[in-house]
C-alpha cells in the first residue's frame, strides 16, 4: 500500500503518538481458526510485524515496541517455545538489511540473556549495526515482564543505597523510569492489543500509566495497516488529560 492513501491524508501527523506499543495477540486463535497448528499463527504474526513496522516509519512514528514475548510465555509448551525462538532469529536476520536501509533502529527490552544464544548473537548483531540509525526505534519486548523488569530496578536502586551511591531521597519517580528496561525511551502514547483481551499481561505496566488504550478484536495475523490508520485516527480524537482540567471541561474558562 502506497504512503499517500486517503488514510495517511487524513491523519494529522502533527498529533501522531510518539511511542506506539503493541501487545501482538492472537496468534493461536488465528491458526485454531484455520484448523492450523498454532506456530502457523505466530509464521503469519511476523508477516504483519514487517507491515506495521513500515507503516510506523512511513508515518513518521518514532518508536514502535513490539511485545513478541512475555516472561510467562516460557511455559508454554517447548515446541512453541521453540518454535518461537527460531521465528524471532529468522525475523532479526532478514530484516537487518531493510533495517539498515530504512534507517530504524533495533533494541531490545526484557531478559536477552534467557534468550538462546544464537537468537542473542543476531540480535547483537543487528543492534550493533543499525545503533546510529534514527527514523524509527523499533523497540522488541522479548523474556519481557512488568514485574520482573520492576524488580531488577528495586534491586539495582537498592544495591546502589547499600554501596552508598544513592541515598533514600535520592529515589524518585524519574530514578525509578531509569533503572527500567526503557530508560531511553519515552513512555507509549499508545497501547494496542490485538486479539480482544482487555488486560495488559504485565507488559509496561509503570510505562502505562497515561498511556491511551486500544482493544481491537482482530487477531494479530489479521491486522492491517488500515486498521492501524482508523487507530491512530481514534487516538487523536482523544482528549488526554493526564488527571488536570481541560478548557473544553472546566467551568471558568
Ligand atoms: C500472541 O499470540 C503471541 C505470543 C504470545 C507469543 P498467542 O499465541 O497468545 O495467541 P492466542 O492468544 O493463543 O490466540
Ligand atoms: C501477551 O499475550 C504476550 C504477548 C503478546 C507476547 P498472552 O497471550 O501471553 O497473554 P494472556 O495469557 O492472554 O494474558
Ligand atoms: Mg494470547
């Protein structure tokens, strides 16, 4: 699809989200639909993560975090784990050259080093490569969970009082934003998941604290780039008020 359908006309790229993140969901239900093993629905998920990505770029989004992978995910059964990790190594090398090209910027956000090896030297790799690129931060949320993430930040902040390095007044909301995995990035404007579940399955849960929600029914394999357009079209319908009066709601002007 070309960048200037009527879609992109519409939408005012003044307003856009800065940091959009995804919880890709509905993979299983996908292939359970088409009478497929689920891995078939995790294959046609990464499809539609190359869509989105150049949509993001496209449009002018500056980071884009994908959560591929949930700490609790380990438990489901080793063949899709499995299965999933050879995925995710298949996507990170053939995409680096288009990464390259394009100008986007890969990192990571989560346990890489519960990663297997070889998926971590190709992550490294294609970090490494693309580091000074700056059109778009295609940020990966992989072994990522909220409360694990939350945790090692407690524990480094506590380390450092410990050493003597912080004292107690030391700790504030910012010092706490950067021990977290996306100390570098500002928190999501948006957060869509696919796939209908109304819950955040601990993914940025201290990031989301203003952040705009959107549940779509789709399923992940599904989704469209003309769906992402109607979304972000809502998003800046949105009247963000972060817990203050707007002159639209207050009383005396
Ligand atoms: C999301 O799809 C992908 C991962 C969690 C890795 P699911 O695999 O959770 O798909 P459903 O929710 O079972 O349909
Ligand atoms: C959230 O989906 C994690 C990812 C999309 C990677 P899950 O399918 O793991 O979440 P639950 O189990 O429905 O809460
Ligand atoms: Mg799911």
């Amino acid at each position: 699809m070309k960048s200037n359908s009527r879609q992109d006309v519409i939408l005012n790229s003044a307003a856009l989200p800065s940091h959009v993140a995804i919880i890709m969901d509905g993979n299983g239900r996908w292939a359970k639909k088409k009478m497929m093993n689920r891995v078939k629905g995790h294959e046609q998920g990464s499809q539609i993560v190359r869509s989105v990505v150049t949509a993001c770029r496209e449009l002018g989004i500056d980071t884009l975090t994908l959560y591929a992978f949930s700490t609790e995910n380990w438990e489901r059964p080793k063949y899709e784990v499995t299965a999933l990790m050879m995925l995710l190594k298949k996507f990170i090398v053939s995409e680096r050259e288009d990464l390259l090209k394009n100008n986007i910027r890969l990192s990571i956000i989560g346990q890489k080093h519960k990663l297997p090896l070889d998926v971590q030297k190709e992550i490294d790799a294609t970090m490494a490569l693309t580091k000074d690129n700056n059109k778009l931060l295609l940020n990966l949320a992989l072994s990522y969970g909220s409360r694990e993430e939350i945790t090692t930040a407690v524990k480094q902040i506590a380390q450092k009082i410990e050493s003597k390095d912080l004292n107690l007044n030391d700790i504030t909301q910012d010092l706490i934003s950067e021990h977290l995995y996306t100390k570098a990035m500002p928190d999501p404007d948006l957060i869509i998941r696919t796939g209908g579940e109304y819950r955040l399955s601990n993914f940025l849960l201290w990031q989301a604290a203003y952040s705009e929600i959107y549940i779509s029914d789709t399923l992940w394999p599904d989704f469209t780039k003309d769906e992402f357009i109607k979304i972000l079209k809502n998003f800046q319908e949105r009247d963000r008020r972060f817990g203050k009066v707007t002159c639209s709601t207050s009383n005396d002007g």
